[in-house]
C-alpha cells in the first residue's frame, strides 16, 4: 500500500477509525481503499486464537520463566519459528508477546508469563523469538510496556520509579529487543508511570521509545487500556483496543476538530497502524497448508520443555534414575495425573495434548508403578474433563443453549442460540452468540458417568448469577446470592467466588448435571472487557489424614519413591498475586515427612515462579520443571532417566523467605502510590548486595556431567568508546562421562564508580553443547552496555574511568565464581540510543 496516497484519500472518520479495534481481537479495515483489518492473538506461550472458548488447539509450550531458563537463544528462535508458522497457518497477523516484564516479587501473578528477573537474559531471549516469527511476516507485539507488575490491581497502580531503574531494569530487555529484532509492535502496560498512564506517557511513548532507541512501529494498549482521547493520541498511542472503541471514534473527531489533536498528530498513528499493515500483508492469506502439531514441532516442543527443567540438587546422585527391571520406585503427588501444564489468564490455552507424567514414566519402566496422591494441590475444584457426554446422545461433552427468557420458568422456550463444547472452563468474554437480547439466560446440559463408587465434591464459579443441579436436585445457588469474596477468584478474578456441593456417586451411573446463569450483575475482568462465564469442577472426597499416611507408607516400601507437586493455573494467573511463597494446603508437610521417610526421595516440583522449600534439606534430589507444557510428562521423565541431560538455569532467584526479598515491603496493594524502593536491586543484585543468601541464585543449575573452565582471555584495555567491542574468550571442557548443556554467564563488576552499583550484573551468556571430553573455546562479545549505567545527573548512558572485572560463574552465587580477569577503561565515555 502506498501510505502517502492514502492519508490524502482516507476521511477524517476513515483516519479515526483505524486507530481502534472493531471487536476483542481485530483491528478496522476500510474496504473501499484496500485496507484491511489485522488479527491478533495471544501469547506468550502459543498461539490461542480468537476465542477464549472453544478455541482450536494450539501448541502450548513451558511458561515464559521456563523458556528463560533454557538460556538458549538458538532455540528460542526456533519458538519464534514455530509461533510464526502457526499463526500463518491461522490467519493472525499479530502475536501479542513475548512479555519481558522483570519479576521485582515472586508473588507476581502473571511472573511465569515473562522470561526471568535479569533484563540482559529477558531481552536477548525475546529478541531470538522475535527474530524467528517476524520472518514469517508475523509481527510480535512486545508487552507490557513497562514496570507491568502486580497484577490484582494494575490499572490502578501508580509505580513510583527512579529513572535510573527504568533504564537499567525495568526498560532494559525492551531496549536490548529494540536494537537486536525490532519488533513490530509494543503493547503498553495498564499502570501508571510516576503519575502518568503508560498508555499516554509523553516521555516513555516519544522522548524513549521513538526518538531514544529511534524505533519506529505500532504501539498499541492492552486490553482496556486506554484512559483518554488527547493525551494518548498526543503522545504515541496509535491503537486502541479492544473494539469497540471508547476513546476514539467520535470523541476523537471532535478533538480533531476542535484542535485539541492535530491532523498530524493523527496522521502519524494512522502511518504506523499502515506500516504494520503493509509489514503483515504476506500473512493475510494464510498458509493452511503449513504443518501444525507433526512430529517435528512436537519433538521441539519437548526440547524445550527438557531444556527448561533445572536440577537444583543431586547430593547423593540419586539421579538419574535407573530403567532396569526389579528397580522399585512409588510416584507420590496429584500432579502424576494433573501435570500443571500453563499457569493462566490470557496465557492459558487450548494445547494439542498434554503428556501426564505418570503415563510417561511407566512407558519409560516398562510395567506398573503405585501411586498415591497424599495431598490436593488445588485452589479451585479441577476442572471435570473426563466422562461427560451431551444429554441423549453418546458424544462426549455438554451443551449450552442461550434463552431470551428463563427456560424453567417458561419450559416451551426454544433455545436462540446453541453450542456444543467439551470444554469446562467457558469464559465467554469474546464467544457470546450475535444478536442475543440485553438479558439472556444460559443452560448448560451434560451427563456425568461416575468413574467411580465415592463421595465426589463438584464445585461452580459464574459470572452473573447461577445455580447448579445434581441428578435432578439443585445443589448449588449462586443466583440468590454470592458468597463474599474473602479472595481472589477464576477468570481474572471476574467471576464469584467457588460454591460446591457434595454428592455420592455409583461407579459406572450417569448423573445428568444443569447449570443455569443470568447475565444479572455482571462484573468486568481485567481490561474491563464485559463478560460472561462458567467454571465447573469436581473431585473425589479423600480421607486428608490417611492419603498422607498412604503417601508415607509408600515412601518406606520403595526404593526410591518420587514425588511430584507444586502449584498450578489455579494459584498463578492473571488478575491474581500470590500472598506468600508457600506450596498449597498440606504439600510442604507431605513432602517433609516423605523425605523423612526415605532419604533417597526425589522431589520434582512445577511453578512458573519462586517457592519455599522448608523441607531442602531432607530431599536426596531435587528438581524444577515450572509449567512444562504439552511436553510436560515426556520432557520430565527424560530428564529422571538421564535420556536428555538436565541444563536449565533458574531465570528467577528463589528466596529463603519472602522477607528475604527486595519488595517485600512495597509489593501488593496500595491506597496511592506503589514505591520501587528497591532501585536496581532487583533479584540476585540484591540478594547479594545485602549478603542474604537465597536458597538458590538466579543461574543455578546442575548436570549429569562435570565443566571445567580454563583459559579466560580478556583484553587489558577497553581501547575505544561507546562504539568499542571487546571479546571474551574462555575454554570449557566436559570433564564427565555425559554429553551435556553448559551455560557460560559472564558477569561484570565495576570496582569503582560515582554510584551504588550492583556487586555484578550478568551481561551476555551462551549454551554450548559437549561431548565428554570435548573442550570448546566459547566467544562471547561485550559492547558498551556491559560497562554502563544510566546517569540521572546528565540523563544519559555512562561508563566510567577506571577498572571493571569480567567474571564467569556458573550462577549469580558469589560462591560459583569460576575466573576474573579485570580490564581498564581509560577514558569515560556516554551515550544515548541503543
């Protein structure tokens, strides 16, 4: 499209409209000039589509903290590779991530959405992503820009920063993003900045974003996000979504009109929405023909997934665990069966297929292997997915019939829209049928065959007003009233809180369950998107006391018994913050008194974010596998049996105690002003800058193999200025008898500056892979950023005079420090741009 035809063809109107969404996920087109509209979708994990509900499926890959914790560039441009075939195949134009906002607390609900708490590591693995979707024309929105944290309250959040800790922390990895990919797009974040939404901030949006890193392309807001007509158009917001517009339309002609915005000022919005257009053009055909979910993608979802999983602990060498017959093992923990795949929000989707770690690791043995659940892990009843079939019929799922009057009260009422789904989660917000009338009632219909003879406890979120029946009996009233929120609830914290019922059930007997719901007051979610939905759940009724003893009795029986728990979407997700770093209900008490048990216990535990774990010290092995995908079973099991060699590195530092951390008394809810008191300090900066040991350090890691580390060459003398390159150089050997992942992190310290600095900051990184008794001469290069702080006093980058030391470490632990080698500058030098 020639863009500067255009603007002289477009109608003020024209030109106004294509600054808005015209639905949730969809921007305006203008028909009779050729323009057309733009279709977005979700990330960061995979690629959900334009629906909430019923959305196809899609490859989920492990949470953003586990793909940061792959440290691996390489591969992360493989995900963009994927990410980008699978929204061409879709028909969607714009991929709304990757998120590379920094993890200031580990009670962030959205924290497993983002690559870790290192901007360094953040930006340069968005960057790879970014690179690898772009070149299939698909543009990525980088998000949420910037200091999105908390997320129960973030549209009113007013973040109190130092600029100083924008610039090095907080707008970092969107600044490294900038010069090594050039994203198409930036998605603001809800929060104000020092006084000022991020949606209409003047300096943030122009003076940083445009004219600073000179990057040019669509900044768009997030969901809900936008405040004002004026002040955002004035300073940079070229789209507003989603659709319909509230801001723009005809409250911006009107500005336009009376001066208040300037034809230029709207013109250049109108550029950038017809750049992008123009960039994602090759993209709205499609690719249909495009593989989706063959065995190559599958096999790169798993390297992932293995790649991402961190063992933190093998004292005993425990592991790996041993394949041959007559090894007895016992399986302790409810995610064997219900692997905590996403956490979720908008991050959750609908995958391909999940691989259960139980199943996986008896085709790995060969035979049976007991299991005991000891504890539920869950917040909300588990969503009831199995042995649901649609009413009359042999079809698996249930059946949602939309009613312009109450169908129980008016039984010859027809139905005016019907769905089928197998679907229990049914956030509705963008799925409503067209055309229903402002107050509509819907039915949910499904026979449920007990797998079982037990108590079973079935449990009802809504949005609106409902009530549930059991075998004919209603059991469930959420249409009288609600029950007060005493937290945080499902669909970004949008729906009431969970009622349940209990029920005895027959094994092999069909139970008809309905739902009925109101669209009568309605709350919005998140981004204040109107909604509707219905979360139903259900579970056996256990004996807390004996399932444990059960556990622990098994624990003693074998060998090795491994457990496997931690949190799930129910504890991280979007609109909900966590409230301490402890695993659910009676979890850490299990895992104490297995470990107990039995010094050999392997303890496996999934979450996208920090834990405690008061039990360290008992637990013979002990690994991480955040939320692990579809791959999550599969890629775990490798990892056990030592079929793939554990690399990750923890991209989060994970804490003793929350009172540990740097925002401890800043982080949650406040009445005026949100305070990042910490500065930079954010992560292992702080912990060791205060010398408060965590339990473990951002980096950590272990293998099956050993890395020896030799031959550190650093040049004596930083010869040049800003634009000046030096290149380390070090030898690293496997001196094991594995193949095996190593990563190299180089990390800087400045002995000597004008301002309190880090004691070190990780400043590039590499993943080498080695054969035992290979030895690899690993090139890393560093340019000015790894000398550099932003200077408040001059408003620019800084490096100054005097000796910095170059440090390989296996991780942020002062105590994993390899080799130092120390280089002068001799002269100082600043900067601005990227």
């Amino acid at each position: 499209m020639d863009i500067d035809k255009l603007l002289t063809e477009l109608t003020l109107e024209e030109k106004v409209a294509l600054t808005a969404g015209v639905d949730t996920w969809r921007t305006a087109a203008i028909e009779r000039l050729g323009i057309p509209s733009i279709t977005t979708s979700d990330g960061p994990h995979g690629l959900r589509g334009t629906s909430f509900f019923n959305s196809e499926p899609a490859a989920l890959l492990p949470s953003a903290t586990g793909m940061g914790a792959t440290c691996n560039t390489e591969l992360m441009e493989q995900v963009g590779d994927l990410l980008g075939k699978e929204a061409r195949a879709r028909n969607i134009q714009a991929f709304l991530g990757p998120t590379v906002c920094i993890q200031r607390s580990p009670l962030i609900g959205r924290g497993f959405e983002a690559f870790g708490e290192d901007p360094v590591m953040s930006g340069n693995i968005a960057a790879a992503l970014i690179n690898g979707m772009q070149k299939h024309k698909v543009g990525a929105i980088i998000k949420h820009y910037a200091a999105h944290d908390q997320s129960a309250w973030s549209i009113e959040d007013n973040i109190v920063v130092s600029e100083r800790a924008l610039r090095e922390v907080h707008l970092l990895p969107f600044h490294i993003a900038a010069k090594k990919s050039n994203p198409w797009g930036y998605m603001t974040s809800y929060n104000k900045i020092n006084g000022t939404h991020v949606a209409e901030h003047p300096h943030l949006l122009n003076e940083v974003l445009r004219k600073d890193w000179g990057w040019n392309g669509l900044v768009m807001s997030d969901w809900g996000g936008t405040y004002s007509t004026s002040e955002a158009i004035n300073a940079g917001l070229d789209l507003e979504m989603p659709g319909p517009t509230k801001w723009r339309g005809n409250i911006l002609t009107w500005a336009v009109n009376s001066r208040k915005v300037s034809m230029a000022a709207l013109d250049a919005c109108v550029r950038n929405v017809l750049e992008f257009v123009n960039k994602v053009q090759p993209a709205m055909s499609g690719s249909a023909d495009l593989p989706r979910n063959d065995t190559e993608s599958q096999a790169l979802v798993r390297q992932v997934a293995t790649e991402s999983i961190v063992l933190l602990k093998n004292d005993k060498n425990i592991l790996p665990l041993d394949k041959k017959a007559g090894k007895k093992y016992g399986l302790i923990g409810p995610h064997w069966q219900l692997p905590a795949a996403s956490g979720g929000g908008s991050a959750d989707l609908n995958p391909y297929y999940i691989s259960k770690p139980y199943d996986a690791f008896i085709e790995a043995v060969g035979h049976e292997v007991p299991l005991q659940i000891g504890c539920y892990t869950h917040r909300f009843a588990p969503l009831l997915t199995t042995g649901l079939t649609i009413p009359s019929t042999s079809d698996p799922g249930l059946i949602l019939e939309w009613f312009p009057t109450n169908p129980t009260s008016s039984p010859s009422a027809q139905p005016i829209a019907t769905v089928t789904t197998q679907e229990t989660y049914m956030f509705l917000a963008d799925s409503l049928p067209a055309n229903l009338p402002p107050q509509w009632f819907l039915r949910i219909r499904t026979t449920f065959t007990a797998p079982k003879t037990c108590a079973f406890r079935i449990g009802l979120c809504v949005i609106g007003k409902g009530k549930l029946s059991f075998d004919g009996k209603e059991v469930i009233d959420l249409w009288t009233s609600h029950p007060e929120k005493t937290g945080d609830t499902p669909m970004f914290n949008a729906a009431s809180s969970e009622v349940t019922a209990d029920v005895q059930l027959e094994e092999g007997k069909g139970y008809e369950i309905e739902i009925l719901v109101v669209n009568e007051g309605v709350e919005k979610a998140v981004g204040a998107m109107p909604t509707a939905g219905v979360r139903l759940g259900g579970y056996e009724i256990v004996d807390g006391d004996k399932a444990m003893d059960d556990a622990v009795a098994l624990a003693k029986e074998v060998e090795v018994p491994v457990v496997l728990t931690g949190l799930t979407k129910d504890w991280e997700y979007e609109g909900s913050d966590r409230t301490h770093l402890d695993l659910p209900g009676r979890t850490d008490e299990l895992i104490r008194r297995v470990v107990e048990a039995n010094p050999n216990a392997v303890v496996v535990t999934q979450a996208g974010s920090p834990i405690a774990m008061p039990w360290l010290e008992g637990a013979g092995a002990l690994v991480h596998a955040w939320f692990g995908g579809q791959e999550t079973g599969r890629a775990l099991v490798d990892v056990l049996f030592g079929d793939a060699n554990p690399s990750g590195r923890l991209s989060q530092t994970f804490p003793k105690r929350l009172e540990d951390t740097p925002a401890f008394l800043t982080f949650g809810k406040a009445d005026s002003d949100l305070l990042y008191g910490e500065g930079v300090f954010v992560g292992y900066r702080y912990h060791e800058k205060v010398d408060r040991p965590p339990l473990f350090y951002f980096g950590h890691g272990l293998s099956y193999t050993q890395f020896e580390y030799s031959n550190l060459v650093v040049p004596e003398e930083w010869a040049g200025g800003a634009d000046h390159v030096v290149t380390v150089k070090v030898d690293v050997k496997n001196v094991g008898d594995k193949q095996g992942k190593e990563t190299v992190q180089v990390y800087v310290s400045d002995k000597k500056s004008s301002v309190i600095r880090p004691h070190k900051e990780l400043k590039a990184f590499k993943k080498v892979d080695l054969a035992p008794g290979e030895t690899e001469t690993v090139e890393i290069e560093l340019d000015k950023y790894a000398l550099s702080f932003w200077d408040e006093r001059q408003d620019k980058w800084s490096a100054e005079k005097g000796v910095f030391e170059v440090i390989i470490a296996r991780s942020a632990d002062p105590k994993s420090e390899v080799l130092r080698k120390e280089v002068s500058l001799p002269t100082s030098f600043t900067w601005t741009g990227v």
